[in-house]
C-alpha cells in the first residue's frame, strides 16, 4: 500500500531528474539558495508529497529571483 | 503530471505561432528574422532582471578573495562549504547574483519554438517555394541544423557565442564549475545538431544580446571594482579579512591613478616631437 502511495512522489522526483537531464545542463545556472532549487523541489516532494511539495517548489522558485537574498533555506 | 504538461505545451505552441506570424506579415520580416525578433523581445521583456543580476555580480566580485580563502577551507565538504557560503552572504549583505526564475521564464520560450519549428510547414502553411533562409548561409530555418554545410557554420557561431556568454554571465568563483561551463558547449554541439537550425538561431540570438548586454553593464557600471580584488588577492591573503578590505579600497586609487596619468603625456610628447621634427 505504501509503495502504491509513493508513485506521485516518485513520479515528481523523476520529473526534475528529468529536467536536470535536459535543461538543466543544457542552461547552466547556479542557484542563489542552498539546497538548490531542484533538490528543494525533491527534498519538498519526498516529505510533503507531490501537491504539497510541487506548491513548495514553485513558490521557491519564485523567490529565486534577482531580488531576494538567498541563502540556506531547507525543506520545512 | 503528462496530463498537465501536454495542454500547456500545445498552447504555448499556438501562441509562439501567432507572434512569428505577426512578425512575418505586419513588419514582412522573413521567416528567420522573425525568430530573431521574437528572441530580441523576449529577452528584452528581461533586462530588468538580468540587469540586476548583472550588478549583484559585479558586486560580488568585490567578495571573491574572501570567498575562495572560504572555498578552500572547505575544500573535502561541499555540503558545508555551500553552507559557510550562503552564511557568508547573509554576514556581509550580499545578493548572491545567480537566480533559477530568469532562465526558468525562457524555457517556455523554448519549447514553444522548438515544437513550432518541429512541424513549421503545416503550423504555417507555406509553399515549397517560401524563403526560409538566413544570411544566405542557412537555406532553411526548420531544417536539421546539420543537414546542409552552413549548420556547421551556425553551430560554430553557437559554440563560439555560447562561450563568451557564458563568460560574462559566470555567478560562480569556484574555478572547476568555470571551467564547466566553458567547456560544456562542445558537448552539447552533438545534441544541438539534431534540433532545427531556427532553434540554434534563437540560441545565438539570445547568447549574443548576453554578451552585449555584459559587454553595455560594464562599461556603465564603474569599472574600477571588478579588476581590483583579482590583484590584491595575492598580496594581501594571509591578512585578516577585514585588513584586506581596509587596505583594497585605499590601494585601488594608488594602483590606477598613475597608469591612467603616464600613458597620456607619453603619447603626447611624442606627437610633439614628431611634429616638430
């Protein structure tokens, strides 16, 4: 049952492996947040699930912008 | 997640369609002018943000000694030296320059082109006999950029734009990731040769107004920061930090004034000479 459960999660992991595969190498950049943006969005997906944890990613990723400060913000 | 993604991809592609249209018949630029325009508009929808990563950058570099006395530190810890990194920022104020959103907001730009590209006669209608070409060199635009000599050349200008793009929007002081980034573009030549040669063109456009939009910053913003630190870096790294700081800022006026004093007057005494003689 529990495995059943963790395929959403699995599947949005998969997802920004995918993206790191891809775009990520093709556009390098370097996040101004550690963990990464993209490893926040894995660690967000793993521990708040697929809904909960893409809301976090996204609203992450909009404050990776020239504005804010950066800096260690990990996965609440 | 497909479910999601799909609708979105289809009408990104429609609304990438209707801009190259407008292009093409209200201003009658060619097909691989428009893409051009398209690029230029979009990137110029980003100056704001670029330029002020621009800024935070050359900001930056004031940091970079004290930076890579931190890198070095931590050399075998990557997870701490991140760590002590970001802790560093926040001590000093800095706004570390890199950002995940301004090249997140060009991949939909992206996909959007290379799915209109993907099936350009049938999303445009066009003839057989329609101008696809650039400069002459690139005879069709949805072509495989490989497919015809002048590719070569357009993965060359890509390679080469790419380059030097990267080099003005390097974020980082760790020399590895540098070098990484510099290299990277001969790798990926051999998957950028499988996409339509208007894609690569959008690639170029876009790393050309980087480059120049680098090259503008620079020149606006006062010069005298940025080369300063490299030079002291050498002399003043067993001082504290804080010495190094003071001491910077009193050397910077020492170390240019009389470069920028000699070279004038050398020049005119000999004009002089030569004018009399």
């Amino acid at each position: 049952m529990s495995a059943v459960l963790r395929v959403p999660s699995l599947l949005g992991v998969g997802f920004v492996w995918l993206y790191r595969l891809t775009f990520g190498a093709l556009f390098p950049t370097t996040c101004k947040y550690h963990p990464s943006c993209s490893e926040y969005a894995v660690q967000a997906v793993r521990r708040h699930g697929l809904v909960r944890g893409s809301v976090l990613a996204g609203w992450r990723l909009l404050r990776c912008n020239p504005w804010s400060r950066g800096g260690f913000d990990p996965v609440r | 997640m497909m479910l999601f993604t799909i609708p979105i991809l289809s009408q990104l592609e429609t609304v990438m369609k209707h801009v190259l249209i407008w292009f093409h018949t209200s201003l009658h630029l060619p097909w691989a002018w428009a893409i051009v325009a398209t690029t230029v508009v979009v990137r110029m929808l980003l100056v704001p943000l670029t330029v002020k990563q621009i800024h935070s950058m050359q900001n930056l570099q004031r940091y970079a000694p004290q930076m890579k006395e931190l890198q070095k530190k931590y050399k075998h810890d990557r997870q701490k030296q991140n760590e002590e990194l970001m802790k560093f920022y926040r001590e000093n104020n800095i706004n570390p320059a890199a950002s995940c959103l301004p090249m997140l907001l060009q991949l939909p730009v992206f996909i959007a082109l290379y799915y209109t590209l993907r099936s350009f006669e049938s999303n445009f209608h066009v003839g057989p006999n329609a101008d696809l070409s650039f400069l002459h060199f690139v005879p069709d635009i949805s072509a495989h950029t490989t497919s015809f000599w002048g590719g070569y050349v357009l993965l060359f200008v890509y390679v080469a734009s790419q380059m030097a793009s990267s080099y003005f929007m390097m974020t980082t002081a760790d020399k590895t990731q540098r070098i990484l980034f510099m290299v990277m573009p001969l790798f990926f030549v051999f998957i950028i040769a499988h996409f339509p040669a208007g894609l690569v063109l959008y690639w170029v456009t876009t790393n050309l107004w980087t480059v120049g939009q680098g090259l503008i910053t620079r020149r606006l913003v006062a010069k005298t920061p940025a080369p300063a630190p490299e030079r002291r870096s050498s002399r003043t790294s067993p001082k504290p930090e804080t010495a190094a700081a003071i001491q910077g800022d009193g050397a910077q006026p020492r170390q240019e004034k009389p470069v920028a004093a000699q070279k004038p007057r050398q020049v005119r005494r000999k004009k002089k000479r030569t004018s009399r003689r």
